[in-house]
C-alpha cells in the first residue's frame, strides 16, 4: 500500500514540514528543540515540522525521537 507524503519548506519561516495525513492534529514537543511532531487526538504521529533548518549542521544528521509505535 502506498503512503503519500506531503512536504512544504517556508524560506520566509525557515521550517520544513512534512505530513503523513491531512488529518485535523496539534503540535507537541520532542527530545530535540528544532523538531515538533503533528499528532491526532489518539496520539498517532500525522507528521512532523522542523524549525530553523537553514542553522542546522551540515557535518552530521539532526536526531529526534518520534512517537514510538505511530501508526503511519
């Protein structure tokens, strides 16, 4: 079964996010300071943004931890 998966880049905002659902959600936390994740009210991972993406490192891959067992 094919996933479709959305993913816009705001230059002016300087995020990047990436959606696995259209559906209705809420952004909450995670372990990394430039990382949110879009879940439902269920708690299933919908997607996830990430924020300053122009001051990442480029030596190495920027590392969050999403929710474990999401359903995608």
């Amino acid at each position: 079964m094919a996933t479709t998966v959305k993913v816009w880049f705001d230059k002016e905002g300087d995020f990047l996010e990436v959606l696995f659902s259209d559906k209705p959600g809420y952004m909450r936390e995670t372990d990394s300071d430039a990382v949110m994740e879009r879940v439902d009210e269920q708690g299933n991972l919908l997607g996830f943004s990430i924020m300053q993406v122009s001051k990442l490192a480029t030596d190495k891959p920027l590392v969050a931890e999403l929710l474990s067992g999401a359903k995608i």
